[in-house]
C-alpha cells in the first residue's frame, strides 16, 4: 500500500506541472498583441569548410554577387537538396550494436505478449486474479515504464556513434532524442493495476474460504 | 483463529459422516473439511441454519471463541 501511495503522489506531481504549463502557454498565447507575425520555424542553414563556417546571411551576400546585378539582394533565394544519403561502412561494431538492439527489442515484446497472453488464459479459466496475473501485470508495467527510458539511452549511444564519424565537408549532422513520457505513464498505469488485481485476489479468496 | 469451529466433535457426537452431512447441507466434501479444520474465513447464516438443524445442536454447540 505504501508503494500505492507513492505512485499516488508522483501522478499528483506531474498533474501539477501539466496544469502550471498549460497556464502559462495560455497567459502567454493571450497577451501576443494581434496583428503581428510570430516564428514558427527559422529556416537556419550553415555551410562549415574546415573550421570556418558561413551563416545564413553570408551566404545571401555571396550568392546576391553572383547573381544578376538586376536581382535585389532582399529577393527570396530558394536552395533545393534534391536528397541526401547518409551511409556508414558496416563493421564489427556497428553489426554488435544493431544485434544487441534487436534481441532487446524482441525480447521486451516476446515477454510483453506472452505474459498477456497468460493473463488472457487464466481470465478465460475464471481464474483472473491469481498471483501469478499480479506478477505478470507488474512485470509488463515496469518493462512499458522501462522501454522509453532505454529507447532514449539506446538513442544517445547512436547519436554519440554518428556524430564520431567523419562527415562530407559542409555537411553538419544534428540529432534530437526525447523521452517518451507517454510510454512512462501507460507503464505507471499497468503497474498499477497489478494492485488492483491484488485486491481482487484478496476478496476472491475470502469468497472461495466462505461456506 | 480465535473462532474455534467444533463441527467435527458434534458430527462424532451425532455419528454423522462427512460424506451424508455435506449432501446433506448441499455442499462438497472438500468445503466441509475447510470448515472442520478452522481454514474458513466466513460462514454464511444459511449453512449455519442448516448445520444446527442436520446436527440438532445450537450455534454456540459449534462456533466457540478463544483469545
């Protein structure tokens, strides 16, 4: 029950932070004066050659030199990248890395499915809340809270890979990688039903003892 | 448990089987020994009726109370 009550608090705490955060967008949103533009998206680009590198409105003055003396420098320029390949040398390290990758991932779903499975089977038998069904739920809850946390550690270990690797001239590789709180919380859900499912178990135990 | 059931005394007493008491009360065998080996958590005032009424003895005859 103790452990109950902490799972209790922390979803107290992140109704906060959702209702703060909502607050604050809308306040914001609210007090934007009408009538003016806001950025949505700053269309950035940046070449880099051997350490030195070329800004956006560099690069607008270099190319309005080259251009016409007719075009205005002010003129919407438009780059087109007809595609980008990015391929790595496939060797020993990297084969590990995607091996180990997989057989996490279809270990973490083999076990996910298997254990509803049962559940499904022992729902199906009349026996829904026995101890085993409490196991197996918060089994599943932990690996759901689990998964984003390593998908997230698995992501930073390719990113730190990639950016290891030697780059064309010019080209900068950038990476994001959040964490999927989503995920985390349905985790927190289903582990929480293993609680349920214990007092379910209590009370079916009391009504199978009374004669 | 601090409820003491005394069925299996009062069944020796009436020289009753298990097997005959359980058809009796319409009840398993298997439920019949839950209650005569103290394991049961609850009874129901139905079964204690029908208990009282197969053994001809009162309540307070099978349910004792020990701190």
């Amino acid at each position: 029950m103790r452990k109950l009550g902490l799972i209790y608090s922390f979803l107290n705490i992140i109704k906060g932070f959702v209702g703060i955060g909502g607050i604050v967008a809308i306040v914001i949103i609210t007090m934007l004066p009408n009538g003016t533009f806001i950025d949505i998206g700053d269309p950035y680009y940046k070449v880099e050659e051997h350490g030195k590198s070329t800004t956006s409105s560099e690069i607008d003055n270099a190319v309005g030199e080259i251009l016409s003396p007719g075009m205005r420098n002010e003129d919407p320029i438009v780059l087109q990248v007809k595609s980008i390949d990015l391929s790595t040398e496939i060797n020993y390290s990297w084969k590990t890395l995607i091996v180990v990758f997989i057989i996490m991932t279809a270990a973490f779903f083999v076990i996910i499915l298997h254990s509803m499975q049962r559940i499904i089977k022992d729902i199906k038998n009349g026996k829904p809340f026995s101890i085993k069904n409490i196991q197996r739920l918060r089994t599943i809850g932990l690996l759901v809270m689990i998964a984003p946390i390593v998908e997230w550690l698995m992501s930073m270990i390719m990113i730190l890979w990639f950016s290891s690797l030697d780059t064309v001239d010019g080209l900068k590789l950038e990476f994001t990688s959040e964490l999927g709180w989503m995920v985390f919380i349905l985790g927190l859900i289903i582990y929480t039903l293993g609680f349920a499912f214990e007092e379910g178990n209590k009370i079916v135990e009391e009504q199978e003892l009374t004669i | 448990m601090p409820i003491i059931v005394n069925l299996d005394v009062m069944m020796a007493k009436r020289k009753v089987r298990s097997k005959e008491l359980a058809e009796k009360l319409g009840i398993t065998e298997a439920n019949l020994s839950i209650l005569k080996t103290g394991k049961a958590k609850a009874v129901r005032f139905s079964t204690l009726e029908a208990l009282c009424r197969e053994l001809n003895c009162q309540p307070g005859d099978l349910l004792e109370y020990q701190e």
